[in-house]
C-alpha cells in the first residue's frame, strides 16, 4: 500500500498493511535536514520583493523540499504547506495554491496533503477569556451567532483548499487543558458541538477528511467530539492523563485515533521513557486498525531530533500487521 492508502484505510476504521504516521506540523526541518519549510524570503511580507522569475524558483525549490523531507519521514499525510501564501473566503493565494500543486506532483498522488481547517472557538488569552465568559453569560445569542458566523467561513475557505489540492483538514481549535474543557460540557454542547459538527458534515461532503485536534483532558467531551463524526481525533493527550488503551476501548470502533507519544517526554524524559511511550501507543492503538502513530502535539523546535527518530524507529519496528 502506498501512504496515502495507509491513511485512508486508517481514517476510514480499516487495518492497513502498515500503521501510518505524521504530524501536525513538523518543526525540525533545519536539524534533522538542514532545510526551511517556511524561509524567511518566501513569508507574505517577503515575497514580494523577489521577482517573478525569482519567486517561480524559490516556490519550485521549497516544493521539492517538501517532497523530499516528508518522502524521507514516509508521512502519509504531508502538513501545509504553512506561512506560505494565504487562505480566506475569497480563495487561495496564487502561491500557496501553486505550491500545494506542485507538491502532488511531485509526491506522485503517494501522499495526502492536510491544512488547517477549524473554525470553532477555541481557549483564548486571559483577557479573551474574560471577554467571552461575559458575552456568555450577557449575550449568548452573539455568541451563537458569532460562531455560526465563523464555521460558515470555515467552510468556504475548507471548499477553496479542496479546489486547490488539499485532501485532509486538519481541525485545530483547542479546547481544553490538562485539567479539562476550557468551558462546561454543557456550555460547549451549545456553543461549540454544533458548529464543529457543522464545519466537519461540510468537509466530508466536499471530498475532505477530518482530524480533529485538541490538546489536553478531553475525557469530559470525549462523546461530543466523537458525536461531531470526524475521520479521527487527535492528540489524545498523555500529559493530561489520556491514556490511548482507555479511548480505543470506548471509541476505538467510531474514529480513527492519533498521537499519543508523550511530547514532554521527548523533552526531558529519559530514551526509557521514549520510548516505552512510543510502544505502548502502538501496543494499543494499533489493533484493528483505525490508528496513525504521531506525537501528542507536533516535533516542535528545541525538541532533541534524535528523541523524535527514536520513536520513529519504534514505528518502523512495530509498525506492521503482519508481523
């Protein structure tokens, strides 16, 4: 099977030949490759600077980085490309949309391409907090509004990344912490189910498949996440006491799951800790199938890279079903 058809057999509740991988974003580039997936003369305020011929080549270049980096990773779903161009409800930009074409050529319809696609609310600063806990309690039919408001765009910008290539959302509001949802069950069955529920109906019927992520203890929510129908649920949150084995075992038959490696782990654990974190996911996420191994956030920058080939090496190690 190629990535690509991994993912798919994963997403949909099906037992690939192998368990696929990937992650939200991928930040250790520059470590692991001595690369830039989003250089400095390429990001919006830049770009314009460089000629016509000169920005044609760049995007052609960082194209074939992207290829080459998530071809070296074996990602079945490659993230963004991010920083590069824009998105809103009028379209794509002209240089992400030639970018996200370019990477499927090159990637040869052998991967998936995923962008960001949520449109929900999600944890806010302090300030905001305080903001919208007022607004609840004073006004909640804005509060219904806005967010209705705000998932209606979300699939209008959703709708213009499938016309230019994308293939997977991946749906990216937060909503909880360690210690669980940032507002009631209760208040976010009424002021974030629906419309999460709104935005992923959407995607699925425009050819995209959905990843949900949230950080933290998702326990309290678990059902309305699951209610909403997405392809998969991510990142099932080991620092917030989300243990895979629990949720593959009240869920695992209605959404695929992602992550569960232990990011802090990877931080300042011992490679013990590693990599029994990256063993034990396997262990119980893989039966069945309907699991894509990743971490519980992103391989993000400070991180050893020699802590996230580690637990890829576990991967490769554990990976197949028929072994």
């Amino acid at each position: 099977m190629t990535p690509k058809e991994r993912a798919i057999a994963a997403l949909t509740l099906q037992t690939p030949d192998q368990v696929p991988t990937f992650e939200l974003e991928f930040q250790l580039e520059k470590e692991m490759f001595g690369k830039e997936l989003i250089p400095e003369d390429l990001r919006p305020q830049n770009i314009g600077k460089l000629s016509a011929a000169e920005r044609d080549k760049r995007l052609n270049l960082l194209a074939e980085d992207f290829a080459y980096i998530y071809g070296e990773l074996d990602y079945a779903i490659i993230p963004g490309p991010y920083g590069i161009g824009s998105v809103t409800e009028q379209g794509v930009s002209p240089d992400l949309k030639f970018l996200i074409k370019k990477v499927r050529e090159l990637t040869a319809g052998k991967r998936m391409l995923g962008y960001h696609g949520d449109g929900t609310y999600s944890i806010t600063d302090g300030e905001g907090m305080s903001e919208f806990a007022y607004q609840i309690a004073d006004e909640p039919e804005v509060v219904r509004a806005n967010a209705n408001r705000a998932a209606e765009n979300a699939i209008i910008r959703n709708r213009h990344l499938v016309e230019a290539g994308i293939e997977v959302s991946l749906l990216c509001s937060d909503y909880c912490y360690n210690s669980g949802p940032f507002i009631s069950p209760a208040m976010f069955e009424e002021f974030i189910q629906p419309y999460l529920a709104k935005i992923i109906e959407a995607a699925k019927k425009d050819g995209l498949y959905t990843i949900k992520h949230t950080d933290g203890n998702i326990m309290p929510i678990l059902n309305q996440l699951v209610e909403c129908r997405p392809h998969a649920l991510h990142s099932i949150d080991p620092m917030a006491g989300v243990d895979i084995k629990l949720v593959k075992k009240l869920v695992g038959d209605k959404v695929c799951l992602a992550g569960n490696v232990h990011c802090a782990a990877m931080q300042t654990g011992t490679d013990e800790e590693v990599i029994a974190s990256a063993e034990y996911c396997l262990t119980h996420g893989k039966p069945g199938g309907g699991y894509i191994f990743c971490t519980s956030n992103v391989p993000f920058k400070g991180m050893p890279p020699e802590r996230y080939q580690m637990i890829l090496d576990v991967w490769k190690k554990m990976r197949d079903y028929n072994a």
